[in-house]
C-alpha cells in the first residue's frame, strides 16, 4: 500500500510539472462573433491571431475580480490546469434587452486578448443573461502552432505619445486613449483632449493616489471625416472607428461596432484598457466592462462623462441613476448583481454591509442634510424600485457630484491592486 501511494504521488507531481505556464513574450488575440436574438444565442470564433508582447496580469492568471456578463477560462488541454480567466460584458447582452432584439437577429464582434499558450489550450466562453441564466456556452481548441493563427507584428504602429509612464507593461495597468473623428491636422487638438482625459481621471480617487500603477497613451488615429455619425440627425462621417450615436435608438449612447479593426490599430503598442475620445459635441457617451469608453470630446460635461464612462469599462460598476418609468428591467430580487454599487438586498453581505454605521435602516431615507451619508437609497440600474445604490449622490450617478461614492472607490482600489499587487 506504501509503494502504491507513493507512486500515485510521483504521477500527480509529474502531471503538475507537465502543466504549461503562459508565454508572456506574446499575445493571442481571439475575435469572436456573438449572435442571435432573445430565443437563441450563438458564439463563433472568427479569427485568431497573435502578436508580439503581453501587457495583461501575471499573477492570480486563474482568478477574475468581477464576474462580468462573461467568462473566458482558458485551460490546458492536457492537465486541464486553469491557465488564465477573464470576465467582460458586451453590447450583444445589453441589445437582447432591447425590443429589437424580440423581431430580429444580430451580430456583434467581440475581442479578448489573453497571454499565448505554450502548448494547446480549451478556450471556454460563457455569457449570462438576467437572472443570471447562461445564453451561451462555448468551447473550441486552439494551438499556438496552428499555421492559421495569423501574425499582426508587422501592422503599421499608428502615432502615439505617451503622456504617463510609471513603469513597464509587466508591473503596470496600460491605457490607450484613442482617437476617433479627428483629421490628420486635428491631431493636436485630440492630443490636448487625451491630456484632459488624463488629468480629470487622476483627479478622482483612488486612481489619484494609484497614479504610479498606470501607463497612459494617447493614439492619434486619423479620420477621414471630423466629427461622428448621428444617425438622428442624418449625419454619417466616414471616421476611423466608425463610431456612432443613437445605438439602440437611444439619443445619447454613443458606441463603436468595429471592434476588430480598432484592435488591429493598436496591436502594436502595450495596452489593456481602451478609452476612445470622439471629435463632437454632440452629448453622450458608453462604457462596457473590459471592452472600452467612449466619449464626446467638445461638451461641457467632457471631463465627468469620460471618467463616469470609464468607471463602467475599467471599473465594472453600474449606472446609479434611475427613471421613474423605466420599462426595460435589468435586475431581479432573485438576483444579486455583480456591479459592486448596486444591490438588490438578495446578497447584501457581498456588497457594502461591512461599511453601514451601526444601526442603519435598510432601505434608508435620502437626508439632503447629509448628501455624503452612507446607506441603502432606492433606485439605480435604472430603475427607480427594487435596486439600491449606496449614497445619494456619486459620479456614477450625476455628472455634477465631484467623486466616486466611498463604495465605488474601495471597488476601483481592489480592482487596481487586483492587477498590479503581487
């Protein structure tokens, strides 16, 4: 029986020692296409392909801060050892919640980029709906010697500044701040615009006090056209992410389709993180989680939209405002959500519990003599009943409140120290 149980053990310490580690000289990049409608939804694999470098994490490579609307896990195809995961949320999952979406059927491409294998790896999607019921589940086999896996090395590097460089891509969070309807002679006025985008980011906390864990670069891509497409308006403009307003027939929501083409711009340069600055006044904004922000550059609310924007696509957190007649829900009491600044009291222990005061009513009344008191106010998501936010006021929630509510800000710091802690 001994030398049974010492023989098993020399083959479970050899197949821990057959397991692969990422190869953190390059990048696979995956570009998938997620469609269908409210009955069915799909997943398929459009391309991959590679390049040289990986700007991502290099600890915790099988654990995600956030669950997201999606999970990618990659694992070994051998061992089935957990070699990186990867949470997101995409435009597909937010437009089945959309009329359209009962009478039509969409594509919508999506991108994830993930350090290369050394050796064949599953690559594992899942996409969650409401109630947190899976849409999608979706498993394919990739090779890192695969012939087809094509290599983007020798991709035109587009012009670039660094405005922040606190240290290399292996220790720091990397964000490309891009430009989108700005002509080759407008460069300097995007520039001017990322170095604001910078400045009124760093001016909120935690990221101010975090500032020595990000890189910043501004790329200055060149449109044909300046300004974007409102399609309300019949304006269409030729740019270089071909960006819009009106998605989903909402005025201001302001997204990129093109999700491909603008990763294929940034292939070479170090980046995690994107925010894209739009040459328009015209106001509006979107913000999806580990996908990008994207902005109005000429308007008043600039500087609060852009950093509210990136709360959502770096940050993960939701939308604290709400309307009286919201007819669209997104949250359920049977559901906690995953957004740490919202509840609906089904798991209240995992969000902000441990910071009430003693003695704290749930739900809790607004005070307007005490606009920065800590508490569970009704309304968020959206929806103006059965979702809770945890102040009156936050960036997440008005453009005119000056920071992130103290529960936005400890999400943001455990975010950050997720990437960049040992």
């Amino acid at each position: 029986m001994k030398q049974l149980i010492t023989t098993l053990t020399a083959l479970l310490l050899g197949t821990a020692a057959l397991a692969q580690t990422p190869d953190f000289s390059r990048t696979l990049r995956l570009d998938y296409i997620f469609t269908g409608d409210v009955g069915k939804q799909e997943i398929a694999l459009a391309e991959a392909t590679s390049f040289d470098g990986w700007a991502g994490r290099r600890n915790r490579l099988d654990s995600i801060p956030l669950r997201g609307n999606g999970i990618l896990t990659m694992t070994d195809a051998r061992t089935n050892k957990v070699l990186y995961k990867h949470s997101f949320s995409t435009l597909f999952q937010e437009w089945l919640n959309s009329e359209e979406a009962t009478r039509t059927r969409k594509a919508f491409e999506n991108v994830f980029l993930v350090p290369m294998p050394k050796d064949s790896v599953r690559i594992r999607l899942v996409l969650y709906g409401n109630h947190d019921a899976v849409l999608a589940d979706y498993t394919h086999v990739v090779n890192p010697t695969d012939i087809l896996i094509r290599k983007l090395d020798g991709l035109p590097v587009p012009p670039h500044r660094h405005l922040l460089q606190s240290g290399s891509p292996e220790n720091c969070i990397d964000v490309a701040i891009v430009a989108e309807g700005y002509k080759a002679e407008e460069a300097e006025a995007f520039y001017a615009k990322a170095q604001e985008c910078m400045d009124a980011l760093f001016a909120h906390a935690p990221f101010s006090t975090l500032k020595d864990r990000f890189n910043i670069v501004a790329v200055g891509l060149a449109s044909q056209d300046s300004g974007v497409s409102i399609p309300k308006k019949g304006i269409w403009k030729q740019t270089a992410l071909g960006s819009q307003f009106d998605t989903f027939y909402s005025d201001r929501y302001l997204t990129t389709l093109n999700l491909r083409r603008l990763n294929d711009y940034l292939a070479p340069l170090a980046y995690e993180h994107i925010i894209i600055i739009a040459n328009t006044d015209n106001y509006g904004g979107g913000g999806i989680y580990n996908s990008y922000t994207l902005t109005m550059a000429n308007h008043k609310y600039f500087r609060p939209v852009a950093v509210h924007e990136f709360g959502h696509s770096f940050a993960g957190l939701a939308d604290e405002y709400f309307y009286d007649d919201q007819y669209t829900e997104f949250f359920y009491p049977d559901t906690e959500p995953w957004e740490q600044n919202l509840t609906t009291l089904r798991d209240f222990s995992a969000k902000w519990q441990d910071m009430l005061p003693e003695g704290t009513t749930i739900p809790t009344l607004p005070d307007p003599q005490r606009p920065d008191a800590i508490g569970v106010y009704e309304g968020g998501g959206y929806q103006s009943k059965g979702v809770y936010r945890p102040h009156q006021e936050c960036r997440m929630k008005i453009n005119d409140w000056p920071e992130f509510c103290s529960v936005c800000q400890r999400a943001i710091t455990r975010l950050i120290q997720f990437y960049t802690n040992p």
